[in-house]
C-alpha cells in the first residue's frame, strides 16, 4: 500500500473541497490513487457535499431538549428556510440536539469527530455530509451548550418554529406549575429582550471600565462647568441604565401591570408567593444566523443572467 502522505491529503482537500480526516480515508481506500480518491470521495456524497460548503448557511433552527436536570441547545444551519421547514431536516435537527444532549466534547470540533448516535459507523461530520448530499444544500452544525441544573430545574422556550431558542437554569427548592410558567416567562423575556448577562457580577470589568471611560468623557463635554459630583451622578446613572437593558434580572419585566417591574421583582414575587426561594442562576439564547453575513439575492437579476 502507498503511503499517504500530507502534500497528497492536501492536493486531494485543494481539489475536492471535502475534508481533511475524508480524504485522508479516501486516499488510504484507494491505495493513493489521486483518481480514484475523488471517485471514493463521490461515491460517499463527501465530494459533492464539499462543492456546496462555500455557500451561505444562515437560516436553519434552533433546537432545545431536556431530559430530567439536563438540557441542551443547538444551532444546525440551512442555506434556505423552504429546507429548514422541511420535516427531514427537522427530524435531523432534533438528532443532532440529543446528540449534544449525552456528548463529551468541548467544542465543535471535537462534536463534530465523536461517533454518531445514530449510525456509529460513521462521525458526526460525515453523517452531516451525507445530509448535505441528501437535502442539496450546504448545511451546517454551528454550535451548541449543554446546561445542567444542580438545585432545580432547566425550562426552554422555542420562539417562531425554531428562529430563537432559549434554556434558562433555575435553581429552586420548590418546583411546581407556578414557579415552572415563572420559570417559562423569562426564557421568553431572554428571547424577546436580548440580553447579554444574567446578572451584574457576568459583567466583564474590563467592559464596565471602558463604558466608564467613554460616559465619563461624554459626561464632561456636554457639562465642562459641572463638578465632579455632578459628573461622577451622570455617569453612574447612565452605567445603570445601560446593565439595566443588557443583564436579564435587571431588565424591565416585559409582562409587568406598571410597566416597571424588573425581572428580579417578579422572581422574586413568585417565590414568596409560592414560599420558594428562587435564582436564575444563568440562560443561552439562540438565534438562527446571528452573526452571520447574508447573501442578499436579487432573484429578478438571477433569472434574468440564466435566460441570457
């Protein structure tokens, strides 16, 4: 058997787009044979799921699961929402958020390498690339979080069929419907309001300092004749307002009679009402495509360079 070396696995990735571990595979089934690597590469749906790697993944869905303490989110991505409706590509989804439910691995890549639940066989990279060969279009297994709750539970919240997903963990001792719809309420509070931080002491201090920086110099130039009293006022007050929109527990509660209760007061008026004591002790937030740039099509202008 020929040796397979780096520059051959690089040539074959270069040429095929497939990656590195397949064609790895692809040359060691072929005997080093170049050609007969990319017909392998076909054969498995590798190098044809490759060819579509280049496109824009940015619609998709966000999954949740739970299972007793435990839960886990996931982010798979499509290039169009017609494939993200599809029931196929949903079942895989769900796939791929049980799989993160029981997996070791620390990130993506490592996710990406372990066995597949379904068919060990095969990784779950390459149970991914048979899905892009199936479905036809590039797809993409983004990110996930595991979250798991000590003294409670963990409540989910799905919002559009899977545009935005959320896992908050509670920590509790009492559970009951009560504190679960309290507990449902501000996953759909985090969904709605986008906030950064659970609470103050998530704050990096590093962001706090430069905010403080930046409000302190803005602060002096509109007043250059106020005192330090009256600027160091300003800036806390606008620092306050700030933490009060990007920590979840600080931010007005969406649902409140007065239009002025936090998050924090309404826990914390389910809990006594329900002899509980009660923490959101942390939450993900999920949004199908965030971050990422997206192609803007011009369907009229691409018909019209196919007629011509």
């Amino acid at each position: 058997m020929a040796a397979v070396t780096a520059a051959m696995v690089k040539e074959l990735r270069e040429s095929t787009g497939a990656g590195m571990m397949d064609c790895k595979k692809a040359l060691s089934n072929s005997d080093g044979d170049m050609d007969k690597a990319v017909e392998w590469l076909r054969e498995n749906g590798l190098a044809k799921a490759a060819k579509k790697t280049g496109r824009i993944a940015a619609e998709g869905l966000v999954k949740t699961v739970i299972d007793g303490n435990k839960a886990a989110i996931v982010e798979v991505n499509s290039e169009t929402d017609f494939v993200a409706k599809n029931a196929d590509f949903q079942a895989y989804v769900a796939e791929v958020a049980n799989q993160a439910l029981n997996t070791t691995a620390e990130d993506i890549d490592a996710f990406l390498a372990e066995k597949c639940e379904k068919d060990p066989s095969k990784t779950v990279a390459e149970e991914l690339a048979s899905k892009v060969a199936i479905i036809g279009e590039n797809l993409k297994i983004r990110r996930f979080v595991k979250m798991e709750a000590t003294n409670g539970f963990v409540a989910d919240y799905i919002h559009m069929g899977g545009k935005i997903g959320v896992l908050v963990n509670v920590e509790t001792d009492v559970i009951n419907d009560a504190i679960k719809e309290m507990a449902k309420n501000v996953a759909m509070q985090a969904a709605a309001l986008k906030p950064l931080y659970t609470n103050r002491d998530e704050v990096d201090p590093e962001y706090l300092a430069k905010e403080t920086e930046i409000i302190t110099a803005a602060a002096k130039n509109e007043k250059p004749d106020a005192n330090e009293k009256i600027i160091d006022g300003m800036v806390k007050g606008r620092i306050n307002k700030e933490l009060k929109e990007i920590c979840l527990v600080d931010q007005v509660y969406v649902k409140a009679e007065d239009g002025k209760q936090s998050v924090a007061k309404y826990v914390e008026e389910v809990a006594k009402a329900n002899n509980a004591k009660i923490t959101i002790k942390g939450f993900v937030r999920f949004e199908t495509g965030e971050g990422i740039e997206k192609k803007q099509e011009d369907f009229a202008a691409e018909v019209a360079a196919q007629l011509a």
